[in-house]
C-alpha cells in the first residue's frame, strides 16, 4: 500500500498561492498577523530573551532574523527563538479539529526564516503557511495522538516541514523525504505543561527548527522514511491512539479527502485573552455572569464549574504557584476565573509575575472550584456563581469566542495586535506599528517578505 504522505507531499509541492480559493486568503492573513502580534508579546515572557542571548552568543551564519530582538541566526535557530515567543504567552491560535493544536507556532516562524533567506513574495509565504498547517492538521485529524504525546509539538515537526519545504521549493520526492526526517524529530510530552515547566513554550519551538533543518537536509539528498504515516513502524502506529483503527477508510478520508480544495485553516480559533483555550469557556462565561447580572467581588461567595475531563485535566486542578507563575496562571481556570471577577477584563497584564502573585487573587482563586462532568463535550463549560445573598447564576458556554463559528472580527485581530506590541521587549512606536498592519492586510501584494521582516526587527 502507498503510504498516504506521498499524497500529501506531492500536494504541497504542485499546489500554488493561485490553486488555493481565495476565500481562504483573509483568514490566513489574519491569524499570521495575529501570530506576528502575540510574538511581540511573547518577547517579554519568561525565558524568550534568555533563549535569544544563547542563540546569539553561539552565533553562525546570519541567515534570518530574530524578531523584536534583532540580529540574525542560522535559520533554524531563528525559526526557535522566533516560535517560542510566538507560544510564551499563549496566545496563539488553535485548531479546533480532532488535533486541538496551535498550528501557526511551529508553521509560520519555519517559513518565515527561509522566506527571508530566499526572497520569498508575500503569496509564496502565504502558500507555505496554508498549506504547512493543512498537513499537520490532517495527519492530526486523522490519527489522535496516543496520551502524553504534545499535539502541538508532535504534529509541528510535519508541518513546519513541509511549510520550509515549499519556501525551499522541494520537488516531490525531497519533500517526502523533508517529512521523513522530521518523522525522525517528532516530540513533545505533556508532562512540562503538567509541571509548569517553561519547555511548554519551548517544545513547538523544537518542532519549528526540526522544520527548517528537515527541509535543508531533504534539499542537499539526505533521505527521510518514506512509509513515513502508515509503515509499520510509521507514525500511527508508534504515536497514535491505541483506540483508534487508523487503516480504516473513514481515517484515511481525513487525511486527503477534499486534499487541495479544503484547507484547514479554516478551522483555526483566535484567543481572546492570553491563556489556555481550555480555559476560555470559564472567563468568557464569568464575564458575562458579572456584566448580565451587575455582581461585583464582593457577592461573590464560591464560584462552581462543570468541565470536561479534558478541561479538567488540563485547567481545572486548584491554582497553584510552583517554579514559573506564568505558566501556572495561564494554565489554571480558578485563577483567571478570579481575574475575569475582580477586573471584569482578562488581559495580558494579568500574567506579569508580579501580578500573578498577587495574594488577594489567589484567596479569591481558592473559591473557585472545578468539577468533571462526564457528559460535557471537550470544549463545554457551565460556571455557576453563587452570591452572599443567597442567589445563583448560571451560563454554560459551548462555542468560545474566536471560534470558527463565533470568529474574532478584523478590529478585533487590530486591537489585539496593538495591545500585544505594549508588551514588546524593544518599544514600537505608532508609525512602525501601523507600517506592519498595512503590510500585513496587503501580503498577497508584498513583493519580499523582507520588506515584512525588516519592521519587525
């Protein structure tokens, strides 16, 4: 049997900025400004400066630059440092298929470096960011990921691959190779997020530069698996859900059906406030409880929510402060539950360290408490307020703002990109910023995605 990633290889390769329908053009326009933007915020979050200093002091060829920071790095370890400031204050997007992964954060900064180096036009870039996140997203729609394994980080490797490799213009048979070798780099654990540890924010970036590096390697011979998804030792077997019969021709349809006429960033959610999408449901629905209902802090008495076992898991366990607060507040439900009640705003000044540490908000995170509800889909959430005086409110939220069906409109990518560049670690004056967001909303016209680059650095 034809091992599937030959389909998809080649459909990477033969597929152009024109062959792609242009209704999906302004969405990817508008989740790459949105990525662009959530790295500028990520230049000040725990670790990313200190990741760009080692990059720097162990210096090589200047290929392609660092964002925010400046200077240039092997492409490679561009594409690193780049990606993990897109992913520091996780406020990048999400698919919301069966992968459930950020897609952007490992697909776009790939491209982005080899973009530079090759002179790339703003379709071109365009092309390999729709169509890199189109082949992580299938292979991950396809198979689940067995428990334990980081979606984000594992799936990137492929598509931060095959996003390099189309900047790189790949024939068929190296980027079936490009995606080989990054077969041979796929990673991410879960275990970093459940330890708050800051290889949350690092391992998409892993995926990025197993991507760019992939994509060199397949373009100078070097050779890859070729049963790389369906080998007997191939990625569904090794990786994917032991549940799942991944030779089934319902799982071989998501991986190419409709391949090069549906593209999946289409799928992809916005965030609206800077944490766990998990966690979401909870804010959006504690936002509205207060608002609706004219509550202040000093009603509130406890504050109860039913969640998924998968919200649970990942968002619900009581807040705690352990070795990085940042992560722990981006990753606990009661804590920004708490935010959304005491500021009725959930914003990215809510996970500064020194904010997060704040007592009041912790005592106030001690009331809020999760509880699994087994028949909630993955995404439902039901917070339930209840008042000193002795009343309830109650709101379940099923479709969180940003979602495919409830979307982020233009002026609201705008004023999240604006309000991502106040946290930039080298300040951006409004002329710049302004600059970017033209360029950005006229990509398809950019002649060389230098001419993006160079504003932001």
């Amino acid at each position: 049997m034809r091992d599937a990633i030959f389909d998809l290889a080649k459909s990477v390769v033969q597929t152009s900025y024109e062959d792609i329908a242009v209704e999906n053009i302004p969405t990817a326009k508008m989740f790459i400004l949105d990525t662009l933007g959530v790295a500028l915020a990520g230049s000040t979050a725990t670790g990313c400066s200190e990741v760009v200093h080692l990059i720097k002091e162990q210096g090589g060829r200047p290929d392609s630059s660092i964002l925010v920071f400046g200077g240039k790095a092997p492409a490679q370890d561009a594409a690193f440092a780049n990606s993990m400031m897109i992913h520091g204050r996780d406020f990048d997007d999400t698919h919301e298929g069966l992968v459930g992964a950020h897609c952007n954060v490992s697909v776009l900064p790939a491209a982005l470096a080899l973009a530079e180096t090759k002179g790339a036009s703003g379709k071109e870039f365009l092309a390999a960011v729709i169509l890199g996140i189109d082949l992580m997203a299938r292979i991950g729609n396809a198979a689940p990921l067995f428990h334990g394994w980081h979606n984000t980080a594992t799936l990137g490797a492929f598509g931060a691959a095959a996003a390099a490799g189309k900047i790189l213009r790949l024939s068929e048979d190296q980027m079936v190779n490009a995606l080989g070798i990054a077969f041979s780099q796929a990673a991410g654990n879960r275990q970093g997020r459940a330890d708050g540890a800051l290889t949350k924010r690092m391992q998409p970036a892993f995926s990025a530069r197993a991507g760019v590096f992939s994509a060199l390697l397949a373009e100078r011979g070097l050779t890859g698996a070729k049963n790389t998804l369906q080998g007997p030792w191939g990625f569904f077997t090794l990786y994917g859900d032991r549940t799942v019969d991944w030779m089934n021709q319902e799982t071989l349809n998501r991986l190419t059906d409709q391949l090069g006429k549906r593209y999946e960033v289409v799928n992809l959610s916005a965030k609206p406030y800077p944490c766990c999408r998990l966690a979401h449901g909870a804010i959006e629905a504690t936002l509205s409880l207060m608002q609706e209902n004219r509550l202040m802090e000093r009603d509130v008495q406890m504050v109860t929510i039913q969640a998924s076992p998968v919200i649970y898991d990942t968002v619900g366990h009581p807040f705690q402060i352990r070795d990085n607060p940042q992560v722990d507040a981006q990753f606990s439900i009661p804590y920004t539950v708490a935010v959304a009640i005491q500021r009725e705003e959930v914003t990215l000044e809510d996970f500064e360290v020194e904010v997060v540490k704040q007592p009041r908000t912790a005592e106030l995170a001690k009331k809020v408490l999760v509880q699994v509800d087994e028949g909630l889909a993955k995404s439902s959430t039901i917070v339930n307020i209840h008042t000193n005086s002795g009343k309830s409110f109650s709101k379940r939220i099923d479709v969180f703002k940003g979602h495919p069906q409830n979307p982020l409109s233009q002026e609201e990518f705008l004023k999240k990109f604006r309000d991502c560049a106040r946290f930039s670690a080298v300040p951006m004056e409004l002329q710049r910023l302004e600059k970017i967001l033209t360029h950005l909303l006229d990509m398809e016209n950019i002649q060389n995605i230098k001419q993006i680059v160079e504003l932001f650095v």
